[in-house]
C-alpha cells in the first residue's frame, strides 16, 4: 500500500520534530551503534545492532493520548511505506515491536509529527580479517595490500529510496619518513589510512621506509571493544624521496654592483660566487648525483658529482642549472630534486679619480674600485716619483689615504690595475686619483 503523504515528506516539503532519543531497544546484549546521517538522507538516525535476535525496539511517544501509528519501508523508498501490525502498547507512552526485523526503515507517526529511522544487523555483515600481505609487483609510488576476508558493504535507503553505504573506517596503519622544514631532516611518523570499506585490495602511497602493515577495524567492532587486526611482513620500501637546498655564501661588499641576490631558485650574481648545495635522501636512495648543464631540459648534462652536499665556486658569466638526482639499488625508482638556476653576470670596472680622506667619515673617504664579476684582480698605487704607497689584492679593498700609517698629503696619485673578469675580459687600467679637501693641519707624509 502506497503512503501518499510520505511522497510529500520525501521531497522534503516536511520537516520532522520528533527526537531518535524517543526510539530505544531492549534485549540486546551489546550496546546500539547509533549514527547521525546526513540530512539530505531525510532520516533522523541510523542504528546498528550486533544482533537482532530477541530485539525489540520501543518508542517512548511525548504525548501520553496522542495516536501512534508505526510504518516500515524497504529499498523503494517511505513513499512505499505500509503500516505494520502487531504493536504493543507497553504502557500509556511506550508501544513496542517485539522483534525489530533489520535492513528496513521505520517511520513512526504521533499525531502530525514523524520519526525516521533505519536498523542493521550486524552480524549480517560481520568483518572477518585472515591475513594481509604486500603485493610483490613492484611499484615505486604506490604499495598494493592483498586483504584475506570478508565485510560485505552495509546499505542502507534514504527515505527517497536512494541507496547509501555506512563507512566501517577501517585503519590502515604503518610508518613512512616525513620531512621537516625547521630542522632540515626526514623523521619517521606513523601514519594512519582511514578505509570506508573492507576491499580485498588497497592501495596506499609508498612509505619511504621499511615498515609492516596494520588494517584494523572496523568502528561497529571498536564500539564493541571487539577490534580485529591483522599485520604483514616487513615491507622492504623501494620508494625514494629527496629534499634539497642552495645555500649562497653572502658578501658584504659595498662597492660591487649587483650584490648577490640569491633565493631558492634563482641565484648568482656578481663573480665569484660561491654556493652549497644540499640533498637530504630517503632510506632507499642509493644512486646519488648532483647535475650540472647549460640547458633547462638538462637535454645536456656537462657535469655530475656523486656526492650529497656539493660546494661550486662559479668564476665564469652565464646561466648553469644545478638538480639532484636518486634512484634505488634497482634503478626502477627515481626521483629529482628542484632545479637551481645560477646566473652569474658578465664584468665591469670603473675606477673613480677623486677622494677626500678625513673630511667626512663615511662620505667619499675611501678610494674602491666599482665592479661586478671581477675574478682576478691587483692594484697597485703609486705617488709622483714612483713610489707604491698601496697594493690591493681584491676588489672589494680600498685605499683610506694612508702611508705608512698616515695620511698622505693631498695631491695627485696614480694606479695601475690587472684584473680579470667572469667573461674572460682582461682589464689593463692605469690613471690618476686625486685627494682633496681635508685637514692640512693633520699630521701627514711628506709627499
């Protein structure tokens, strides 16, 4: 017999006031799993049994004269709802169904308000685990778990008749290495996969370590305090992951233009550069190699260095891209690390003529070359007779208008310079520097 006002409820024009906290069981020996599904399902509660047998369910209805009429539905929907016969009325407020019947739904009716629920037996879907094992295929992504035993899914009707599945969350337990920003490391965590339903197959990302494997479940038994779990071998991991850094030596160099401005990919800058970089493995890695090429694609790799931390000292202009590379003992699994682009820029140098030591600290008091990418480099200077108060063996050094430990008198000096820069420039410069404007009264050289 078809409820015509429950085609009404099902295209949710009704909205139930009636609590599941008036619907209890008795003769059970186990507690009721009760779970709260999703409105959309138009059911108030779900409850699961561990077994129907000699169960009934009660309604306790709020008002003590109001009429109460019970209805139960199958996978059609409660638009199919038919009353049921046979209900008891235990007392004034509380009528019975001595033996609840399992994979139905019941809609029970006091006055205009209504109750929906759906019951389950669980002993109809009991999950049984034997065994698991780890697939031997290999595969560098992924472990595949082979599952020995039985939990069929558990379905349930909305009251629209759209079929729906209780998640058991079964727990998939085992170990894998996670790395850690804040202290550069790979550490070992325990990690917990949460199933929906027992499959005989299950695949999970591969652990980057050894590890055995744990499937426990499913939430009706861990209620139960009934839990069941099986455990594999040790799983050998042939995965491998990498974590790498580059790390640029700074300089404090105010002169050279261009300071170095390296981040985690692009870095270089003014020759020479120097830079540290670093690979952090996984347990499975054994092949190792830092690469080194002119081309982006590393179509063509010019250099390979089989070392987990690689210092380079880069001298020469142009654009270098460094990655790291692994694989396992096999070669099968492999992974690459970030891709590094070091640029480094093509030299200059210019000599400024004029300088005034003493006159304001700070400001213009020291002679220093303006370069960038310059590798190689001495500078000699001389005063008028030939005489060489300074010798500067880098870039960066300046003259302070010093010989001797005292200021030379103003005048005109001279400097020849050799250098040679990140593009292969060979720098011959010679000219004059001038000092000016500064305390005479100080004490000074004899020019």
């Amino acid at each position: 017999m078809k409820i015509n006002w429950l085609i009404i409820t099902c295209f949710g024009l009704f909205v139930p006031s009636m609590s599941a906290q008036q619907i209890h069981f008795e003769g059970n020996d186990m507690p009721v799993y009760e779970e709260k599904p999703n409105s959309s399902t138009g059911l108030n509660e779900i409850y699961v049994l561990y077994s129907s047998d000699g169960v009934s369910m009660n309604y306790t209805q709020r008002d003590a004269g109001a009429n109460v009429t019970w209805y139960s539905y199958d996978e059609r929907g409660g638009g199919y709802a038919e009353p049921i016969s046979g209900i008891e009325r235990v007392d004034s407020r509380v009528t019975a169904m001595r033996q609840v019947v399992p994979d139905k739904g019941y809609i029970i009716e006091e006055g205009t308000d209504r109750i929906y629920v759906w019951v389950v037996d669980y002993s109809d879907y009991e999950l049984d685990l034997k065994n698991i094992s780890v697939d031997s295929q290999r595969d560098c992504g992924t472990a595949r778990l082979n599952i020995e035993g039985v939990g069929d899914d558990i379905i349930y009707y909305t009251i629209n008749g759209v079929p729906e599945r209780l998640n058991r969350e079964l727990t998939v337990t085992y170990r894998t290495l996670e790395w850690r920003d804040e202290s550069s490391m790979w550490a070992e965590v325990v990690v917990e996969e949460n199933e929906e339903s027992f499959r005989n197959s299950i695949a999970i990302p591969a652990p980057y370590c050894d590890t055995e494997f744990t499937l426990s479940g499913d939430k009706f038994l861990r209620f139960w305090d009934m839990e069941i779990e099986v455990t594999s071998d040790t799983y050998v991991t042939s995965a491998v992951a990498v974590e790498t850094t580059a790390a640029q030596e700074e300089r404090e160099a105010t002169n050279e233009i261009g300071e170095n401005e390296g981040s985690s990919s692009t870095l270089g800058g003014s020759a020479p550069v120097s830079i540290t970089f670093s690979a952090y493995c996984t347990d499975a890695m054994v092949h190792k190699e830092w690469q080194m090429s002119t081309d982006a694609d590393f179509n063509d790799i010019q250099l390979r260095f089989t070392e987990e931390e690689l210092v380079q000292n880069l001298t020469e202009a142009g654009t270098f891209y460094y990655r790291f590379y692994g694989t396992d003992n096999s070669g099968e699994c492999e992974t690459f690390g970030e891709v590094y682009t070091v640029s480094i820029g093509e030299s200059s140098l210019e000599c400024p003529n004029v300088f005034s030591p003493q006159s304001s600290e700070g400001v213009n008091d020291e002679w220093k070359v303006s370069y960038k990418s310059i590798v190689q480099f001495q500078c000699w200077i001389f005063n008028r007779w030939g005489i060489q108060i300074c010798k500067l063996t880098d870039p960066s050094q300046g003259w302070d208008g010093k010989y001797k430990g005292k200021y030379v008198k103003s005048g005109t000096y001279y400097y020849v310079i050799e250098a040679v820069g990140s593009d292969g420039i060979e720098y011959n410069l010679k000219g004059d520097i001038n000092i000016i404007n500064y305390d005479q009264n100080k004490n000074s050289t004899v020019n």
